[in-house]
C-alpha cells in the first residue's frame, strides 16, 4: 500500500511538473548515466561523444536495469490469475 501511494505521489507531482523541469531532469539522468557507464564503454573501445558510445551507455544502463528489476516489472505474482501466478504454466504442463 505504501508503494502505492508513493507512486501515485510520483505521479502527481511529474504531472505538475512544467516541460522545462521534465527537461532538467531527464537531462541529470542523462549525466548520471555517461558518468557512471561513459568509462566502461571508453575501455570497450568507443570513442568518447560518438553515436556507437552514447548506445554503448544506453545499452548497458538497460541491462543493468533488466537485472535489477526484472525485463517484465508490471507482471508480479498474481498477475493474470491462474495461467501467470504458477497455476497453468507454473505446473510444467
């Protein structure tokens, strides 16, 4: 429940947010990620600035991400009832 209301939270306040401010931060996300990622794929072999470098750093952001919380975060358990939460597939049939 908690969760819930902190996302509705969320939500609200980016829905209030002006386009500039959606701007700045997608932008601060985007310095977190060349700062954190950026050496790696420099070490990889991509040029520092270049388009195989900025995918180099969106490629592995995914990753890390997918590992994180899982490729399907909107599917939990219970999700879909029998045939999703270990019914129907969960059985081996």
């Amino acid at each position: 429940m908690r969760t819930f209301i902190m996302l509705s939270a969320a939500l609200l306040l980016s829905a209030c947010a002006t386009p500039q401010e959606r701007a700045a931060r997608k932008q601060a996300e985007m310095s977190e990620m060349i700062a954190v990622y950026g050496p790696a794929c420099e070490r990889l072999g991509f040029a520092a600035q270049s388009d195989q470098w900025r995918n180099c750093i969106i490629n592995l952001s995914t990753k890390d991400e997918v590992q994180r919380y899982g490729s399907y975060p909107a599917y939990g358990p219970g999700w879909g009832g029998r045939y999703w939460g270990g019914g129907f597939w969960g059985r081996g049939w």
